[in-house]
C-alpha cells in the first residue's frame, strides 16, 4: 500500500424522518493514516467534514455487533475492516438490507433480533426440577459448556441475515442466527423442550428447510460462527422427528 493516499468514500446517504428527502450517493475524501479502519474514518468524517452522517457504534473492537454495513458489496463490521485491504482507493458503504433503515448506515437490527426471539421463544425452559430457586443448580459438562458458548459468541450483528439469499427473497425466514439460536437451546440439556417442540417452530420453509445452503452466512458471519453445521444438525433432527411422526 503506497503511504499517504487520498480515500473516497461514497455514501448511500437518506433520512427516511426528513421530508422530501431521496436517496442517494455521496462521495468524500479523507488522507488515509496508518492502521485505519472504516469505523475510523466515517468518525473523522462525521467530526471533520458532516456531522449528519449517521451509522452505529458501541465498542469499537467488534465485540457489540452494532457497525455492521456493507462495504465494497460485503456486509461485515466497520470496525474490524483495514482501508488498507482494499487496493482501490474509492470504498463504497450501503446500510445493510433487510432490515428497517433509521438513517444513512445506521438501521434497525434490534427490532429485527427481538422479533425473532419473540417468535422462536429464544430463551431457557426449564425442566420442572430447575425452577426450584432454593436449589443449588447442578455443574454443566465441560463437553456441553464449550458448545453453548461457541454459539454464544454471536454478537447479534446481523450480517449473516444480510449476506442470505433465502432472506432476501422471503421476509418470514428466520435466517442464521435464529437457527443458531435454536440450536443453542436444543443442545442445552437444562432446557425442557424436545425435537417435536422445535419442529414445530423451525421444521417449514421459514425454518431449517427453507434454507438454500449458499453458505453467505457462513463465509461472512465476523466472529467465524460455525452457522452451516448447526444448520445440517437441526436439520438431522427435524428430518429424524418428521419420520418418526
């Protein structure tokens, strides 16, 4: 990378809350510095050059999920992407589809996240002798601790929802991460549900089946989630509750 060079950003650029306002693309220029990553550049943008600018961030070390944008035609996080991967000095960022727009990058994956925990009931039941508060809950495997925390690392960035083609073409698919939330609690030995519950809330199109195996989610997902092999696995467990039907 020659030192010193000029960047262009163009900008997909839209208040959907001003009136009259159309979409459109915006270009700007900034002098790349050493070790600058996106999420560092549209700050100095937005402190140096338009402080409308609007997109999201929290940690800044690709831990909240919050920068997600595509860039260049890939979604990933602002904040984990060098400017100096990209040979062509001119980057181009869209807010990521399939989600409601807020404004500019910035759009509304936590809307989209509770919607789907609501719908897929993404959260612990516990068997009848758990619920007892006053008893002292009994050590997890080791074996099972490490899996539930693999999935876990999702940081609900939803660049995997972006990235899948099934998703894009059908607004009801629960996309990646609800299977892999899904799969978090089927493998959860404390949770009360069986194979035919969960059938019966991702065994369709709109669940494990609808998938097209494009593996989008699987080659962009930022934290290297292990999303196609969750996938088949429910996917075996379905297809298992479904013969014995």
């Amino acid at each position: 990378m020659s030192q010193g060079r000029t960047l262009t950003f163009n900008i997909f650029r839209f208040d959907p809350q001003q009136p009259g306002d159309k979409p459109k693309m915006v270009s700007y220029q900034l002098d790349e510095t050493p070790g600058m990553t996106v999420f560092i550049a549209l700050n100095r943008l937005r402190e140096e050059q338009d402080s409308s600018l609007q997109f999201d961030f929290v940690c800044r070390a690709g831990i909240c999920g919050s920068c997600a944008m595509v860039i260049n035609g890939m979604p990933t996080l602002a904040c984990r992407t060098l400017t100096s991967k990209f040979s062509d000095a001119t980057i181009t960022l869209m807010p990521l589809p399939g989600f409601e727009l807020i404004g500019d990058l910035s759009v509304n994956t936590g809307k989209f996240m509770r919607e789907i925990a609501e719908r897929l009931k993404l959260w612990l039941h516990p068997r009848g002798d758990d619920q007892d508060i006053h008893v002292l809950e009994a050590p997890m495997d080791p074996e099972e601790a490490a899996k539930l925390y693999e999935l876990e690392r999702c940081v609900e960035c939803g660049v995997c929802v972006s990235a899948c083609a099934t998703k894009q073409m059908r607004e009801t698919f629960v996309g990646a991460v609800g299977l892999m939330k899904i799969a978090r609690f089927e493998l959860d030995s404390r949770d009360a549900r069986s194979a035919d519950d969960f059938y019966h809330v991702i065994g369709n199109q709109d669940g494990v089946f609808g998938c097209m195996t494009l593996l989008g989610c699987q080659d962009n997902c930022p934290k290297d989630l292990p999303h196609m092999q969750q996938i088949a696995y429910l996917r075996r467990k379905m297809s298992a509750t479904l013969v014995s039907c």
